[in-house]
C-alpha cells in the first residue's frame, strides 16, 4: 500500500496548473470526475464515501464541510483547502475544535472579482438584461419613438454606497473613481485605514442606505448579518437605488427584493450570488426584467481560477506536511 498523504478533489484542476503538478508529485490524489456520474457537484452521499481515510481536502463551492463530512472522512484529516475567498460554507467553528487547518484563496481573485462587479453593476443600471432580450425577442426597433428607450442610470456624479470595504471592496472603489462618482460611501464593522486611497466616507449602514444611488455589497458572511438586505434596507433605499450582491445570497431576503423590485419601491438588482446556487429557472426573481442575475461569476477569469487552483495546492501540501499554509483562515 502506497504512504504517499491521500488527497481528495471535488473538482478537477486544470492540468497545465502547477498546483495539479505539484499534488501529482507528492500525493496519491482521487478527484471527483463529473464526467462519469453527469453531476457537476459531487453528491452528497458520494462525498461523504469518498473522502473515507483522507489526509486532505480540496473542496471547491458550494460543498459544505461540516461535522457529518469531517466524522465521514475521519481523525487523520490534517488539512481543508478551500478554492474561494467565501468561507461560508466551512464549519469554522467545527474545524478549530479539530485542530484541522482551513487554507483559502484571498487576495488572487480580488481583481477578477472587482471587475465581475463593475461589469455587473453597468449591466444593471444600464438595462443590459432588457436590451438583449429586445434584441432576441424582436422587439429592436419597435419602441425607438421614445426617447427614453430603455434608459438607465449614469454612474458618473452617483454616490456609491459600499458595504464591506475590505479587499474586494476596496478593488470595486478604485474602478468606480475613474468613472467620477461624486461621493463614496462605506460601512462596516469599524472605518479602514485604506478608505483614504479612495475618498471613503465611513457611515452607518442606515445612511449609507438612503443617501446611495448605488448599494453594492462585498462583505464577508457572518452569523449576524444573514438577510441584511431585507424588507426594512430595501424600505430606506432611494427609489432610484440600484442594488448590486457581490458577496453571497444569505445576504439578502430574496422574497423582500422581489416585492422592492417589482413595486418599484428600488430601481433595480444585480445579483452574482443567489439562494440557491443555482437559481431554479423558474424562480420569480427571473421573470422581473429589473433583475439581472449571473451564474456566480465573479471569480471567473482563467488567470484567477489558476491562482485559486495552485494556492489551494500549497495550502492543502503545507497542511500535510505540518507546515504553515500559505493562506491560512484564522482559526475562531
Ligand atoms: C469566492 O471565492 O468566494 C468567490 O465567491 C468565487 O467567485
């Protein structure tokens, strides 16, 4: 029987990255092969009789590591790499109390994801969503006699609201200074140091909500602010408001912003991340024509995808070797 440390893929990697080169040297690696069963995402029965005896685990979203999965694999588990910056499907907690180490991947897909969300956020407020579906529906051409066609929202001489001004956060600001936004607005735990590098302006989450024409969210998930953006935030929002999630679905009461959106009470939504990923193709958020919805999108660029891949290797072989990871999630 082979000594080489076991590792376990719930996604392949690109085999031209360094991090699949890396895992082949050193490892015995089994990845979960979607080919072969049709699923995408490793079902949770076959995951829980996978990772059966090993010594690693490289997970990729929205698998959830949790009590029942670390019993499944068992107490020789000595490292989780997960291939995000979101931590909100790990059991942190449950973890810390196992001395298991949780490697993740900041900082490599920071600008990916601050231009998902320019790209996102001039979708929306340009009513991107309804001028394709023109296009394809036939309807191009038809309503040109209004002057007001399909028009949407300048950014320029808009103040933008930032919830969350941390890494991601502060990559969104920067580009939004170029397109002269008047003001720059953020909330958060406590005021950053960085703001300065952009112009923020540290206020309350109340007054970043009613005095934003943008409210973008690039937090991180905690346990306290599950549906923050709910009937109440969405009811202190400008009518013209348009709302961007960058962060995770669990920030938002969708049924609360399916009313704000389709009363008019909010301009309109673009949302990265929904509950659940993915969305049902029926689900009402769809039909609203202000309401643009991408597949979770953000970190997706090949150059962020590979770093992702290749720092979750080093963090996966750090860990089996009892070495420091190289981006460690602090332990609470
Ligand atoms: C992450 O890494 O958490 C991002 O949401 C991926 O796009």
């Amino acid at each position: 029987m082979s000594t080489r440390p076991r590792i376990y893929l719930t996604q392949k990697i690109p085999e031209e990255c360094e991090g699949w080169r890396l895992l082949r040297e050193s490892c015995d690696v089994k990845v979960y092969d979607e080919i072969e069963t049709g699923h995408m995402i490793v079902p949770r029965d076959q995951l829980l009789r996978d990772v059966r005896g090993v010594d690693a685990l490289y997970l990729a979203l929205p698998v959830q590591v949790d009590a029942e999965l670390l019993d499944a694999a068992g107490p020789q588990l000595k490292v989780i790499a997960t291939k995000s910056v979101g931590l909100n499907h790990i059991d942190l907690a449950e973890c810390a109390r196992r001395n298991i180490p949780v490697g993740y991947t900041p900082d490599v897909l920071t600008d990916a994801v601050a231009e998902a969300t320019i790209a996102l956020t001039l979708a929306t407020a340009r009513r991107h969503k309804e001028g394709i579906q023109a296009v394809h529906g036939g309807q191009w051409g038809k309503t040109w006699e209004s002057s007001l066609y399909l028009c949407g929202k300048d950014i320029c001489n808009s103040v933008v609201g930032i919830v969350g001004l941390g890494r991601i956060g502060l990559g969104v600001a920067k580009r939004l200074r170029a397109f002269g936004i008047s003001r720059l607005l953020y909330c958060g735990r406590a005021s950053k140091p960085h703001a300065a590098e952009v112009n923020g302006e540290y206020v309350s989450f109340d007054e970043l909500l009613k005095m934003s024409d943008f409210v973008i969210a690039c937090c991180s998930i905690t346990p306290e602010n599950h549906h923050l953006f709910n009937a109440d935030a969405f009811g202190k929002m400008k009518k013209s408001a348009i709302f961007i999630n960058a962060s995770r679905g669990i920030l938002v009461d969708q049924d609360a912003l399916y009313v704000a959106l389709a009363s008019g009470q909010i301009f309109a939504a673009g949302l990265d991340v929904t509950t659940p990923e993915p969305l049902p193709p029926d689900h009402r958020l769809l039909t609203l024509p202000n309401c643009t919805v991408h597949p979770h999108l953000g970190s997706a660029t090949v150059t962020a995808r590979h770093a992702m891949a290749d720092l979750s290797a080093r963090n996966a072989l750090a860990g089996l070797r009892g070495e420091p990871l190289p981006a460690p999630v602090p332990l609470i």
